[in-house]
C-alpha cells in the first residue's frame, strides 16, 4: 500500500530533478499531448462553446447531486444491478472484498481506475488472497514496478524502453530470455500474451467509471486498448468503482462531455473505445456479467460541495491541466506523492487528505494560468491552489522564511509610496546590475528559481511609473 508523501513534495521534487531517466522520459513526451490537443481543438470550431456547455452540466448536477444519485440508483436497481453506497474508503473497499469473497474469486482483472488507486484495492484484494491483474497496458508495467501512476490517463507516462524491457524480464521469467526488445510492439505483443489468460481466468472484473447517467443507470468507460471492455464482459461479476462527482443528468449530458474529453486527453475527435454499460446480462444477450455492482464512493467529496473547493468536482480527468503545467513537466506526477498530480492533485488531493498533509502542493504552480486555459470545464485552478495557500497561511503550516517575508511584503504594500519606491529601486539596481547580459544565471535568494531558468534582468519603468506616465500624457490630451 502506497502511503501518500504529499508533505515531502519539495524532497520529491528535487529527487526528480535530478532522476536522468524520469528527465528523459519526459523531455520525450511532454509536448506530444499539446500538439495533439491544440490541432484537435483547431479542427472544431464550437469547441469553446461546447466547454462552456460542459461546465454548466456540471455544475447543474452537482447542484441537484442528491437527486440524481438517487435516480441512478433507481434505474441501476430495475436494470438488474446495485449500488453501494460508501461514505469512505474503508467502506468501499470492504463492499469491492464482499463481492469477491461472494463469487468465490481467486483472480480480478481490472480496467485503469484513479478511484481504485485512491482505495488501495489492489493491496486490499492481495491481504484477502485474491490476486488483482491490471490490464491498461500502463497500469500493469507499474503494477509489477509496484508504483502509483505518473500521470492519470498515461500511468507509466515516466518510464522509458529499458525500464518496460527491466520489468518484462523481471516479472515474466517463463519466457524465453533471448526475446527482444527493440520495438513498442514487442512490448505490446508480451503484455498481451501474459495477460490473455488473466482476462479468461478472471471470477471478477473492475472498472472504473468515467461517467455515471441518472438517466438509464449506465456507467461509462473510454479506453484505447479494449481491455476495459474485456473486463467488464467476460468475468461473471462486474464491479464499477466510482465516485460520486462521475454523475451526469443524461445521455444527451454525457455526449457533449465526451466531445470535449478525448480532445483535451489525448488529441482524439473521440477515444477508440467508448463503451456504455447497463445492468447485468439480459436473456438472449450474447455476453455480459452475470451480477452489476456500482460501489458509489464519497471519500470525502460531499464536504466539497457548497465550499469554495466545489469547482473541482467539475473535473473530467482528462490531464490537460498537467499536461501544459510547467512544473509537471519538471518533474513529473510521483513528486506529487499521491495519486493526483499536477494542477488538478494540487487542489484535489489536500480536499481528500488534508492541507497538512498536502499544503506544499497548491505551492507548486507558477500561476501562469495555462491549467485553467486548456480545462474543458472551465476549473478555475489558480484561484482554487490561492484558497488553499490561504488556508495553509492561516493554520501557520507555511514555512517561517515564507510568513516573514510575506509579512515584509504586506509591509511594503500597505503603504503605497514607500511599495512604488522600493520597487523602483529594485528594478533599477537589479537592472543596472545585469546589463550587461541582460539576465541572472544565479542571484542570491532565489537560487531555487535561477537553477532550473535564467531570471530576465529588470529594463525601463517599473509597472506604476509607467501607468502614472500614461495617466498625465492621456489628461493632457
């Protein structure tokens, strides 16, 4: 079980810094999500309408989110299903073991899950004796690294061809040891051989949910390996797990949310699966479960709602936010240390496990705002991370340096002359001593910025001057 190490995010984070590897993986990958979405984006003319669309679905329902969990519950139950109903993770898991114990499995396969990694279920299922399979090609590399996701739609977005081949030999000791390496397919052509038999064998299968509809009791995944339909068809017990912010009003909802999904993921006009699920198997259906379970998780998110923090249960999962985050992009999703990362686990993960477990993280943002830019439902990330700097300042978690200068800054800027003549000061001098090269490759004080990116020296007026000079030149004219 992966204990959270949100709190060390700064040790964390310097320890990726400084990982080659992780630094390779991502100098590789990190542009190729950017481009894709910025030419899917440029290929739909109405795709800011349809966030606009997106986010008021959103917001409606979790206005009105006790009523249509309760629909959903309804029409689950007269599809021949049923719901679980779970206020946290001790009760979630113990509902998911129930079931198992119920059909009698030995072996689990899953579909990649965000909420299953939040429930530690794979480690739950193994204490009990039944042996979970991932079988998102990602999901299972980190499964037998035994490592939580980088990253929460490509989970194994750090690793590189050798760290796969390491793992593969590792692991998979039953096979020929002279195989090669040297391509992704040979990769992709060994996971499917090994995990073939786990989709036979399975007694039971998991999936998570990237929609849940009030409207027919359906839950809904979008994948592109087919392996969430393989789990959730062949086994004779299927067990959605999803939490409670998944809900949506209708199919008609669920479709515009789709639309605006796998633009923002992956680049895609839509996943190349995208699959609906209702109930258990009816009489003449050719496959299917023969039981439908949805454990319905809270964990934490109804304390969200009403609060300054109830934006964020808007999120689609789709990672665009880490995917154009800078720090990200440094340092990828484990520095993080738990399983949300980037901008979205910067404002989610303290919701769920506290800000003084999590307070370093709403700290790892630049506020550019690219997060809040590309977010298909329109979160308001920075201003969400400031709430939570605030409410870390308030409870004194925040470093002693850190209060103290902000309090020196508070200083300054309750007395406006003297804030308008420091800051000149400082620009002046800041740019008379870099002049020469026009920027600051080290500077005291702020060598945790200058070690990674140069620091531009100061040129011309400082903000105020300026405004005050185009504020006499306009009244003369």
């Amino acid at each position: 079980m992966h204990v959270a190490t949100s709190s060390a995010f700064k040790e964390n984070a310097h320890r990726a810094l400084g990982d080659a590897g992780l630094q390779r993986a991502l100098a590789r990958s990190g542009t190729s999500f950017i481009a894709r979405r910025a030419s899917a984006v440029a290929g739909l003319p109405e795709f800011e309408q349809l966030r606009d669309t997106a986010r008021d679905i959103k917001n409606h329902t979790l206005t009105n989110l006790d009523f249509y969990l309760e629909e959903y519950e309804r029409k689950v139950v007269a599809a021949g299903g049923t719901v679980h109903w779970c206020a946290d993770a001790d009760q979630a898991r113990a509902a998911v073991l129930a079931i198992c114990q119920k059909a009698g499995a030995r072996t689990v396969t899953k579909g990649k899950s965000m909420i299953g990694e939040e429930l530690a279920i794979n480690h739950h299922l193994e204490q009990h004796g039944i042996t979970p399979v991932e079988t998102d090609l990602g999901e299972y590399i980190i499964q037998l690294r035994d490592e939580l996701p980088s990253h929460i739609i490509a989970p194994a977005f750090h690793l590189n061809m050798d760290d796969w081949e390491e793992a593969f030999r590792k692991s998979h000791t039953d096979l020929p040891a002279d195989r090669v390496f040297s391509e992704r397919r040979d990769i992709l052509t060994e996971a499917r051989t090994k995990l073939r038999s786990s989709f036979l064998a399975a007694d039971v299968g998991i999936t998570g949910a990237n929609f849940l509809i009030a409207e027919t009791g359906s839950s809904v995944i979008v994948t592109n390996e087919g392996n969430g339909d393989l789990t959730q068809t062949l086994p004779k017990v299927h067990i959605v797990l999803a939490s409670i912010e998944k809900m949506v009003p209708t199919i008609e909802d669920c479709t515009s949310l789709l639309r605006v999904l796998a633009r923002s993921a992956t680049g895609q006009d839509f996943s190349v699966y995208t699959t609906f699920s209702t109930g258990a198997r009816r009489p003449g259906d050719l496959d299917g479960p023969e039981e439908y379970h949805v454990v319905l998780v809270d964990n934490g998110r109804s304390a969200m709602i009403g609060t300054e923090f109830q934006d964020m249960l808007r999120c689609i999962r789709c990672a665009a936010c880490m995917n154009h985050c800078p720090v990200y992009g440094a340092i990828g999703g484990h520095a993080y240390g738990w399983v949300y990362p980037g901008p979205m686990g910067s404002v989610l993960t303290p919701s769920l496990i506290g800000v003084k477990q999590a307070g370093q993280l709403p700290n790892a943002s630049t506020f550019c705002g690219k997060c809040e830019s590309v977010c298909p439902v329109r979160i308001p990330l920075p201003k969400l991370m400031r709430h939570w700097r605030e409410r870390e300042f308030e409870r004194h978690l925040t470093p002693a340096a850190v209060r103290w200068n902000l309090g020196l800054w508070a200083f300054f800027a309750r007395r406006p002359s003297l804030y308008r003549l420091a800051t000149r000061a400082a620009a002046l001098g800041l740019g008379w001593l870099g002049r020469k090269k026009g920027r600051f490759t080290s500077m005291p004080l702020a060598g945790g910025w200058t070690a990674a990116r140069d620091l531009p020296a100061p040129e011309g007026d400082t903000f105020f001057a300026r405004y005050a000079r185009e504020q006499r030149a306009k009244a003369l004219t």
